[in-house]
C-alpha cells in the first residue's frame, strides 16, 4: 500500500525507516530522501510510528 502518492513511499518502506530509527515524519521523509509535499500522508505516517512505539507517543510526532 502506499503511504504517500506523491512521493510513492510504500508501507514497507516506512515501516523500514521507522524500524531503523525514525522517530518522526520529518526524520522519515528524509531517511526516505523524500520531501513533504501535500501532507495527506503525515496522519498515517504519524499512526505507523506510534503503533511500531506501542501507541503510547505523545502528539509531538508530527513536529519536526
């Protein structure tokens, strides 16, 4: 499934960054060499790496 059309992320590819590290969306585009561009993806990119968290990640997520 891809994550984000605009840059043609697949969930694989984030969860792979997330597993590696990423602790936010801005750290995930960029271990992805992608840049933010609509923005429709940040909520469920956020979701992926509060679930790979345990669900329990504040809301500061999103900012970067």
């Amino acid at each position: 499934m891809y994550v984000c059309i605009c840059n043609a992320l697949n969930e694989g590819r984030v969860r792979e960054v997330v597993a590696n590290g990423c602790e936010t969306v801005g750290e995930v585009y960029r271990a992805c060499g992608a840049y933010p561009q609509c923005g429709k993806c940040s909520c469920t990119i956020v979701d992926m790496l509060r679930a790979h968290r345990g669900g329990n990640e504040p809301a500061a997520l999103a900012a970067d």
